[in-house]
C-alpha cells in the first residue's frame, strides 16, 4: 500500500479512478488546489470514485456520501465527502 495524492474541483463532483479497495484518509488544499489522500495498491483494478466538495449552507441529499474532510480556506469553508 501507498498513499498517493488525487487533485479533485474545489466546488460540486469530481469523478476520479481509484483502486477499487482504496481508502480514502484526507482531504485539504495544497498550494491552492484542492486534493484528497488515499491509501492505494497500486497493482488494484480501479473503479470510479464520486468525491464532493460542498460549501456550507449548500443545500445537498447526503443520503449516500460519507464525510472525509472540512477544509477552511480563510472564510470558506468545505465539506468534501465520497459517493458510497
């Protein structure tokens, strides 16, 4: 296993392929780009993965995500979540 970096949007879904046993550790922006951390095997068979950034007081069904991360970036402030 390794932990790789994935740049994702700042704002609404960014579909990523990830190693399908991936975990997925942090989420938080590194020098202005927005980006999650995953524990992956590298040699895994990858499927795609729906990871969110949502604002606060951003209206959203979160029926099927899970919450990685809140990132602030001064007065904003993100939720990021993944698509289970």
């Amino acid at each position: 296993m390794k932990i790789y970096k994935y740049p994702i949007n700042m704002f609404g879904r960014t579909e990523l392929p990830l190693p399908k046993s991936c975990n997925i550790i942090s989420a938080n922006q590194q020098n202005a780009q927005m980006c999650i951390w995953a524990e992956v095997d590298t040699e895994e068979d990858t499927a795609m993965f729906g990871i969110w950034s949502i604002t606060t007081g951003e209206e959203h069904d979160f029926d099927q995500l899970q919450h990685i991360a809140t990132v602030m970036n001064g007065p904003l402030v993100l939720h990021v979540y993944v698509e289970v």
